[in-house]
C-alpha cells in the first residue's frame, strides 16, 4: 500500500509528539521523518521562489537568495510540476 503524503501541518503535529515518546520511539519516529521533512521543506521553498517570481525577475531573486537564476528556474520548475501533479 502507498503511504499518503504528509503535509506540513501533519509534519509539524509528529515533530510536536516527539518529546512525549519514550527514547527509542522518539529515536525511531525522528528517523523516519527525515525524508518527509526534507520532502515538504524543499516542497515549501520551491513554492516561495515561484511566488517571489511573480513580482520580481528571476536575477532579483536569485541575488535575494545568493543561488543563480538557473537554480530558480529549477525551483520555480519544480513547483509547477508538482501543482500539476497534485491537480491530476
């Protein structure tokens, strides 16, 4: 069975167990939500960037953020694929 995706409120609810759980629970728990979190944080960055892309140019962004406007396009890229994918 696929695992439903984890969005951030639901992320941030399983950091905010964490501390309740016993050592090893907590150990466990916190591994397995390494990939979740790197998933949506990167998710969250990328819609950002896109946003940002929408008052201002591409450079101006990418000066902003200290990355190069190829790694925009990549960001903002990224973004549309996945909102086309959840849209499907």
């Amino acid at each position: 069975m696929e695992k439903k995706p984890m969005n951030t409120s639901e992320l941030a609810k399983m950091i905010g167990a964490l501390p309740k759980m016993s050592p090893v629970a907590r150990a466990r728990a916190a591994r397995g939500l390494i990939d979740d979190a790197k998933r949506i944080l990167s998710a969250v960055a990328d819609e950002a960037v896109e946003e940002a892309t929408r008052s201002l140019s591409y450079a101006k962004v990418a000066a902003e953020l200290g990355v190069s406007e190829a790694a925009v396009n990549k960001a903002v890229s990224r973004h549309r694929k996945l909102a086309r994918e959840t849209q499907a």
